[in-house]
C-alpha cells in the first residue's frame, strides 16, 4: 500500500469513528464497550451545552441521561475534512440532529414535539494499537429550530 492509499483508509477509519457515535446515539448503545471502540481512554467530549465529559464510560453515560428525554433521533454527518499529521488528526465535520421528545417533555401544546439542531462537529483522533480512536470531541449548535427549548434550557443534563 502506498503513502496515499495509507491515507485514504486512516480518513475512512477516523469518518467511521464518527459516524459510529452518532449511530450509536441514535441506537441508544451508551454502553462502555461501544463507547470504547470509538474513544480512546481519556478522551474528552464536550456537548452543545458546554458539559465536559471524560473517558468513554462517563461519555456514555452522560449521554444515556440526556436521551432518556427522545423517543427517536436522528443524526445526519456530512462534509468531513480530515488532516492527519502521523498518529494524530483533526476532524471538521457538519452535523444535522432531530429530536422528537418522549411523552412528557418538550412543548406539551406542539402537534408534534421536536427540534432540529445544525451543528459543527471537530474532532481529535489518535492512532492507537487497536486503531484510531477519537480523543476529543466538541459539538457546537449553530442553529435550532422546533420546539421544547425550555425543556433543553432548564436540563443540566
């Protein structure tokens, strides 16, 4: 394999990290296996609020908490651009997330309760013995749209 195929399988290793999150997010797989196959061991993700969470099994969790509040979701990831310097690279990517609330939350008066998110997604990565793994994760909303963002605000979750 030659220095640009090289590249060109550790960029679709590192986009696979991603989409695999997000997956598991929609899955609602927040177990430490899962997590422990995308993130190295102390890795870092912060969340559209600002929550800081490290290692894969707090990451998981956290995220367990939150979604407990969607009945369904879907996250749509797109437009990755990765440079890798060696055993480490960077990730921009887009993020399209809908949420439709669970009975009991969000806006109780919608027809259909949910929101949209658009967000820029950056990512760490590191090579590690059994692969990439994702060392920092940061989620940034741009815009929102839809309904229930009390709920949302008044959350610490």
């Amino acid at each position: 394999m030659n220095g640009k195929e090289h590249l060109w399988f550790d960029r679709l290793e590192i986009t696979e990290l991603l989409n695999q999150f997000f997956r598991a997010l929609d899955e609602k797989s927040f177990d430490e296996t899962t997590m422990s196959r995308i993130f190295t061991t102390d890795a870092k993700a912060v969340r559209p609020n600002g929550e800081a969470r490290v290692g894969p099994r707090s990451i998981g969790e956290s995220q367990r908490q939150s979604f407990v509040r969607f009945r369904a979701t879907q996250h749509l990831v797109s437009g990755h651009v990765t440079t890798i310097n060696g055993d480490d690279a960077e990730v921009r990517a887009n993020l399209v997330a809908m949420h439709l609330w669970a009975d009991g939350n969000g806006d109780p008066n919608a027809l259909e309760s949910y929101f949209l998110a658009g967000s820029v997604v950056q990512a760490k990565a590191e090579k590690t013995s059994s692969g990439w793994r994702i060392s920092e994760l940061v989620v940034r909303n741009t815009w929102r749209t839809g309904s229930g963002f009390a709920s949302i605000l008044n959350t610490a979750r």
